[in-house]
C-alpha cells in the first residue's frame, strides 16, 4: 500500500511533460551568476550538474592526486546514511562520537602510543596547523614561565614540505627557517636541522612520504640530534611528522620504518584517511603523543548545541560520514587486508617506475620508495620535455602532473604518477602503452626519429 501510495505521488510530482532529459526541458540559458527566479523540474537541474560534471577529468584516469577515488558499496551506503549529521553535534550523535574516538585510538595503536589524543580534521592542512599551534602555545607558556622573551617564535622545516606548513607560519606569526633543498638532495636530515633551530624553535618538521618525490626525512638522525640536544642544552624541541602522504603506507608497508611515537621527540603526527587510509576527502587526523601536550587554553568547551563538550578545531562544523567510512575500512579490511592492499599498490608503482626507466628517456629521482609514486626527469635533452608529455597524456585521458621542485632544486622538471587502489596493473599497463606512444610521437616531431620513406609505388 505504501509503495503503491508512492508511486503515485512520484506521478504527480513528474507529469508526462516533464522529461528525463535536461535539455527538453530547460530551453533558456543556464543561470550562472543569479538564482533563478522560477522553479525547475528536478531531473533537469539533476541533468544539467550532472552533464557539466562530465567535463571534469575522469577520477579512475587522475594519476596526480593522492586521494582515494573509490569505495565499496557498503561504505558509499554508510556516506550516504551519515550526509545529513553534523559532527560537532555531539549531544545529538553521541555513537558518532563514541566511533571519532574509537577511530582516533586505532590510529594512535597504529603509530605505537597507546596514549595517543586527537581528532578528526578535514584534512592535514588543518591537522598541521592545530598540531603546531599546540607547539607554538607550549613554547610561549615555558618562556613565560622562564621570564625569557616569547615575542620571536621559529619553526623549522625543508623545502620539501607542503604549502600549508607555509601558511601557518604566515597566518600565526611564526617565523619560517626553511632548509633549502639542492639538486640532488630532496630531504632533510640532523646536520641540516642544526643550522637552523635555537632555543626559540617551536617545532622541527619532519615529511614522511614528500608531494614532490615521495621521499622520505631523517627521522631517526633528527629525532637523535634532538634528544642530545635536550640533554645537552635543556632545549625541549618537539618533531612533528607530516605524514599525509605516507603514514598509511609506512604503518602497513614498512612496519619497521621508525617515525612515529616509538621516536622521542616526536610529539605528534597528522596522516590523511582520505589519501591511504582510503576514504573520499575530507578527512585527516592530528595525534598527539599524549593529551598533555594539547593545551587548556586552546579547547573551547561549548554548551549551546546540547550537552557540554570539549572542541579543538579550526573548522566548527564538519561531515560525520567519512570518520564513520573509516572505521568501516578498519573494521572490513583489519591490519592483513591494509597490508594486502597497499603491497599491491606498491608492487604496481614499482612496475610503472621500471617500465618508465625501460623507456630510456627517464630517470628516476629516488630508489627507496615509501610511497607508490613514480617520480621522474628526463634523462637528457630530446627536443621536449615533461610539460608536454603531461599535455599529450591528456588526449588519452590520464592526467599526470608536471612541475619544478622548489627553489634551489627548481632546475628539475619532474614528471610524477601517483599509484592509488582502483589504479590495476592492467590500467598501468595500458598507461605505460599510452606514455610510450606520446613518446613516439614527440619524438618524430622533434625529428629524434628520421621520416619513414614511402615506398615506390606499384605497377598494375
């Protein structure tokens, strides 16, 4: 009765005029600039987003974004459930809260502390910057404490890091001692972080997987350097490791890599689900090796949405769906099915980096690979370069990014593959078949390949 009673609502909602097709149906201009004054069928307006999204670049062909592009039909049902909650209601989704936390301490298990506090974010850039404020409150509070002057706050971090670490430091005040990078050196290490911090550093930076070669710092050397620091000259410098990129890969991949809390000076992470944890955006997480290290003063405890509640965020209001998509991920795959993937995805960058070098027009910038990226240059000058590989991909579909690394390495142009789950080693193959065809045919008009002679024409 019920369905029968929908049915027919749903007739009279879509008279037979109307149609499935937006184009029958929308006969003036499509409103760019203004609402529109009058109503429109929801199929059309359904039609119109949905053919303007198909001049987007297909997501399963995008080979230069990290982030996760698909999900199973479970967790998509999960995403849809969850669209319409709120996170920062907490008195109204107190289960929404109950699984933040559980999602926070299986991550803080998987980067070894069993203390680990945090939250959720949208995404690193925010994760980052709640992690250093935290840093950079400590420092001030301590020379405060000290009678010392807080007025000169630094911050210590390569070239290799992202544009958000950047931001903080112009946002917040914060002076920024960035280690220059060189054209064979794309990280940083303990001699490098020497030169730069003093007893006025709120953080060293550290990049565990780097946007620009997949690369990864020195924690150990790093986190040493610091602790006889510490001992040496009672200057309590605290590591932060962005590990947006490649913390999901190191935890499952590279189990006995150390650069997480099983480090002293590290005092706190961040890692992006949405990237290798394997969720849609947006989501990232801060950890801190402990709640002590979160200070008082920075968490707001608000009444005005229900029950009192402790918030440490830039962002008030957030999505609920994808904290809840990740434990989806972590209780479906567990620790074998993370590992089994992101081996997989492994073994599939190393395949394409190889079949990039067997072209011989490529180099690759690293031989240790803690990220399933296939990061290169061209080996030597052919008439064309990176760039316009990149633009001819485009005719194929792929969209692989083409960039110069960051000032003092900004002679290198690089050519750069992300390997993400949906990404098969059947696609890889077919990319490779496609990138050897650009090649080709970059290589003729660049006349590296001399004009096939037609043949003298036949008698009849």
């Amino acid at each position: 009765m019920y369905n029968q009673k929908k049915a027919t609502r749903k007739s009279e909602v879509r008279p037979f005029t109307s149609s499935a097709y937006a184009g029958r149906w929308v006969t003036c201009e499509v409103p760019k600039d203004k609402i529109p004054e009058k109503s429109m069928e929801s199929r059309a307006a359904y039609q119109l987003v949905h053919d303007e999204m198909n001049l987007d670049s297909n997501p399963a062909l995008n080979l230069a974004s990290f982030v996760t592009t698909w999900m199973e039909e479970e967790a998509e049902d999960i995403i849809i459930e969850s669209l319409n909650k709120n996170y920062i209601d907490e008195d109204e989704y107190p289960q929404t809260r109950a699984i933040h936390d559980r999602v926070i301490r299986m991550t803080g298990n998987l980067c070894h502390s069993e203390e680990a506090a945090g939250t959720a974010t949208i995404g690193s850039s925010e994760a980052i910057m709640l992690a250093l404020l935290a840093h950079k409150w400590n420092w001030r509070e301590k020379r405060k404490k000290t009678g010392r002057d807080f007025s000169s706050p630094n911050i210590v971090f390569g070239g290799d890091v992202h544009s958000c670490w950047e931001k903080f430091a112009l946002y917040f005040d914060v002076e920024m001692r960035v280690i220059p990078l060189a054209t064979d050196k794309f990280t940083i290490n303990a001699d490098d972080v020497a030169q730069y911090v003093d007893e006025n550093t709120i953080a060293v930076g550290t990049v565990l997987g780097t946007t620009f070669t997949g690369q990864v710092d020195d924690f150990i050397g790093i986190n040493d350097f610091l602790v006889s620091l510490k001992k040496e000259k009672g200057l309590d410098i605290p590591m932060h490791v962005d590990a947006a990129s490649g913390g999901f890969v190191a935890a499952f991949g590279f189990p006995d890599l150390r650069w997480d809390f099983r480090l002293e000076q590290v005092k706190s992470i961040n890692i992006s689900n949405h990237k290798f944890g394997l969720v849609y955006p947006g989501m990232g997480t801060v950890l801190f090796r402990n709640s002590s290290i979160i200070p008082e003063e920075l968490i707001f405890h608000i009444n005005y949405l229900g029950g009192s509640m402790p918030n440490y965020s830039l962002n008030f209001s957030k999505p609920s769906s994808m904290v809840l998509a990740q434990y989806y991920n972590f209780l479906r795959l567990g620790r074998n099915g993370y590992t089994r993937i992101i081996k997989n995805i492994l073994e599939v960058a190393e395949y394409v980096e190889n079949a990039l070098i067997e072209t011989g027009k490529f180099k690759v910038l690293t031989d240790t690979k803690y990220l399933p990226v296939a990061a290169v240059c061209m080996k030597e000058e052919n008439g064309y370069d990176v760039f316009k590989i990149s633009k001819r991909l485009r005719q194929y579909g792929w969209i692989v990014p083409a960039y110069t690394l960051p000032p003092a390495a900004q002679e290198l142009a690089v050519l750069r593959i992300v390997v993400r789950e949906h990404f098969t080693i059947d696609m890889a193959e077919n990319f490779i078949e496609d990138i050897k065809k650009v090649l080709k045919n970059l290589d003729r008009e660049a006349g590296n390949i001399p004009e096939k002679k037609s043949d003298s024409p036949g008698v009849c």
